[in-house]
C-alpha cells in the first residue's frame, strides 16, 4: 500500500487505486486472449519437413515447366518437320502401294534432311524387312512405322552420373556453339534440383569469355572460381577444386577453351586437366559433356568424332534446334557416335535446355 500511495499520491482514495488496479487486471486479460489457441488434432511440421500443399505447387510448378518446354520444343523443331515430314506426306500421296520406288525417294528426303547415310540406310533397310515380314503393307503405315524406328534408334535417354561428392562435369565444344550459356542452363537446373554448383572459368584463352560465364553464372544463381585472361586452365581448375571441396559442392563444372583447330594443343590441355581432376578428386563421377550447334547439320558429327579423339565423351548437349530444319541430327548423333544426347536447347533464355527424353523429341517431330 505504501508502494500504491507513493506511486499515485497520499490524497488518492482508496477506489481510485482500486480502479487502476481492475484496469491493470483487464489489459493482462486481453493480452492472453489474444494468443493463438492450441489447435487439437493438427501437428505443426518440423524442421525441414515439407507441408503437403507445398509439395503440390512445387509439383504443378514443375509440370507446368515440362509443358512450357514441350510447347517451346514442338515449336523449334517445326522446320525440321516440315521440311522432312512435309515432304514425306506430299510423296506418299504419289504412290498407291509400299515398293522399292518408294524406299528410293524416300531414302533421298531423309538424306537431304540431315538424317545421314548411316541412319537413312538403316532405317530404309528396317522399313524393307517390315515390308517382306507384312508389317508394313499400306502407305498409311509408313509414318509410324518410321517413328517407331526413329524412337528406338535414338534409345532412352541416359541422366548425368553425379553419384560423387563433388561430381565434375567437363564441357568441351568449338566456340560459337553455345558452351557458355550450356553451362549457365544445366547450373540452373543442378541448382534448381537442390544441388550446390560450382563453376570454373578455364577457358582462358577467348578474350571475355570468363566475363560472359560471369554473367550466365550470375543469372543462374551459382558461384565461380577465376584467373586473369591468359591464366593456365589446369590452375583454375585445381583453384576450383579446392574451393568446391571447402563449399562442399554436389557439382563442379568446368568450362574449358573451345578451339579444334590445332588437336595437339586441345588434347594436351585437356590430358593436363584431367591429370589434375585425377590427382585432386580421385574416384570421381565424371560426365565429358561435348556442346554442339544444330544448324551445323552434318559438320556437328565432323566435331564430335574429332573431339572424341582428345576426350571421352559421355553425352552431347545439342543446342540451337529451334533454328534449323536440320534436327535428324540427333538421329546420326546415336547412330554414328553411340554417344547419348543428354540435353538439348530451343532457345536463348535460361530455361530453354532440359533434359532429353527420346519418346517427347520423335513425338513432337511427327505430331
């Protein structure tokens, strides 16, 4: 009381203090009022746990992609189809019956189609045991029995091996086919799949060829490892490799210079590359991803054959196919390679790469 009569003066009477004292009580009220109730029969996730409803967007926002890039697929290889295809309908409307003059001309369409002759020979003697065993006996048949061929010479798809705490991803290529923004592209998809990327810039030769990786890695929203212009690519490298290791990174990617036209130099760097890889992560999961252009046609398979010699190639990533009618390439790339196509881009933007599903590719070609 004595508190109360200091605090609020002797000459307060006694109700007066008691009303500020009621008033005190109504605040404390209101203010335990207002907590949220306990919910009953509702458990609040964890840490790290994900919310069902979450999981769905997260799943609708991926399938919405898939159908953004299967529309942006269609669409690039329109050429390819009208120029191949489009053909192939206006001649069968020549014909009545399935017979060798119809295998000639059209073993001349898939020829000029960048198919290869290979390929075409192959899939021209495939539609002629169709014909002797009676699977193919109209002329209406002739276009699924083509793609089912097609579907099954091109095999499934082949994910990139990244079992490896870091995994290293080497990307190789002649410059102007698109081996920056590649490594741009499949960073954000890593990156996109919970994986923490690093990237490289050894390709030191190409004047503001590691300003422009800078500006791709930015976009995709991973780190880089860097040297002055000049700088020896393997010293990058091993610079990465330590950096990926303090980051404890899933991926290390590593662009490498694009030049084919002195082979020695080209093999030498990679094999000084590698020796470092080898030395640094040993036992590593290792992906030799070879970058090419689509518009090129055949040239494509010219390079891959040369930069075979200097590296193992694991995988091509096929750029550029929403430009050119030239798409059979990807048919010669199995056929004359046996090397997987593991990613292919319709466009500029960081998005337009993604993995290569065999089935989705001959579909949108004949749909």
């Amino acid at each position: 009381m004595a508190f109360l009569n200091k605090l609020f003066g002797k000459n307060k009477d006694n109700d007066e203090v008691k009303d500020i004292a009621e008033e005190m009580e109504a605040a404390v009220t209101e203010a335990e009022e207002a907590q949220p109730e306990e919910t009953v029969g509702e458990t609040v996730p964890e840490a790290g746990e994900t919310v069902p409803e979450v999981e769905a967007i997260v799943e609708e926002d991926a399938e919405a992609e898939k159908v953004s890039f299967w529309k942006k697929l269609k669409s690039g290889l329109s050429k390819t189809k009208n120029a191949l295809f489009g053909q192939i309908d206006d001649l069968l409307k020549n014909f009545v019956r399935v017979d060798e003059d119809l295998l000639e001309e059209l073993e001349e369409l898939l020829i000029m189609a960048d198919v290869g002759v290979n390929s075409t020979e192959y899939i021209i003697d495939e539609l002629r045991e169709r014909i002797k065993d009676g699977r193919l006996k109209e002329k209406d048949q002739v276009m699924s029995s083509i793609q089912e061929i097609i579907e099954d010479m091109i095999g499934e798809g082949q994910p990139l091996k990244l079992d490896t705490t870091p995994s290293v991803i080497l990307v190789i290529g002649v410059n102007g086919a698109g081996k920056t923004t590649s490594i741009g592209k499949i960073s954000k998809r890593l990156k996109a799949s919970g994986k923490k990327v690093v990237v490289a810039a050894a390709d030191t030769f190409r004047a503001a060829a590691i300003d422009q990786l800078a500006v791709w890695c930015e976009r995709a929203g991973v780190e880089m490892v860097r040297q002055n212009e000049g700088s020896d690519p393997a010293a990058v490298v091993f610079d990465a490799i330590s950096y990926a290791k303090k980051k404890q990174a899933d991926v290390l990617i590593v662009d490498t210079a694009g030049r084919l036209h002195n082979k020695t130099n080209l093999m030498n760097e990679l094999a000084k590359i590698n020796r470092v890889i080898d030395r640094e992560l040993p036992g590593a999961s290792r992906e030799n991803l070879l970058v090419l252009d689509a518009t090129t046609g055949q040239n494509a398979i010219l390079q891959a054959k040369e930069f075979s010699k200097a590296a193992n190639i694991t995988g091509i990533t096929l750029n550029k196919l929403d430009g050119t009618a030239k798409g059979g390439i990807v048919i010669s790339i199995k056929q004359e390679l046996d090397i997987p196509v593991k990613f292919i881009g319709v466009g500029e933007k960081i998005d337009d790469m993604r993995e290569f599903d065999a089935h989705d590719f001959v579909t949108a070609l004949f749909e």
